[in-house]
C-alpha cells in the first residue's frame, strides 16, 4: 500500500514540475540525486585514489605483471625440471590476482568494451607469457 502511494506522489511532483523525460513503465526508483552522485563520485575518487598507493613501496621487479613473468620465464628457460616441479601454472593466477585486481578497479565493463579489456597491459603480459610458453613447449 505504501509503494503505490509514494509511486502517485511522485508522478504528481513529476507532473507539476514539468518534467517530460519520464517514460511511463520505467523505474524513478534508481534516480539518484545530485548529492547522491557526487557522493559516489568522491567515494570512487577516494577509493582510486588509494588503490594508486597500494603498491607504491614495492620494488618495480615485483609490482610489473610483465618483469614478474619474465623472471617465471627466464627460471623456465634456466631449470625446467624444478620450474615444472613447482607447479608454477597453478601459482600464477594466484600470485598475479591482486596486481589485476587493483588495475582493474576503474574499469567498468558497462562504459568500456571488451577489446579495451584485450588491450590493457597486463592483459598483453600474459598473452605473451602463455605464447612464449607454448612456443618453448613445441
């Protein structure tokens, strides 16, 4: 009962104010406000913010998808039998998954394609990691 009642007053307000960009079957109740939008905006700047210091006292050698593969490559290269022992294709997602997830905390899947996924560096890493692995492996 509470619902319909709130849904009329606020086709009334909508009514009196004017407003003509309301489609009729389609949901006000996601409608943010101005304060509520510059909320969340500040929120996702602080939080990227931060995001740009989590690893701002590593050393680069290990903060770099790509330096940290080519030290996995090079011990490939170098000893096989332990790198293989070592079960390293299992390790790597793990290891690798908080430097992902922190550079993918600005993307948003909904305002940026697939390709712009493909593109990104850490994306192209790995791609050449598992290339030069399966290359070496022929």
């Amino acid at each position: 009962e509470f619902i319909p009642k709130y849904r009329t007053c606020r086709r009334q307000a909508r009514e009196q104010s004017g407003e003509a960009d309301h489609h009729e079957g389609m949901s006000s109740d996601d409608e943010l406000t101005p304060t509520e939008v510059g909320e969340f905006q500040k929120s996702k700047d602080n939080v990227l913010e931060d995001s740009r210091k989590v690893f701002e006292d590593v050393h680069a050698d290990f903060c770099d998808i790509r330096k940290i593969l080519l030290k996995f490559q090079e011990w490939k290269e170098k000893f096989p039998d332990s790198y293989c022992d070592a079960y390293i294709s299992f390790c790597l997602p793990k290891l690798l998954n908080p430097l992902i997830r922190v550079q993918l905390i600005s993307w948003n899947p909904l305002e940026q394609s697939l390709t712009e996924l493909e593109e990104m560096p850490w994306f192209r890493a790995i791609e050449e990691f598992c290339d030069a692995e399966n290359i070496s492996e022929s």
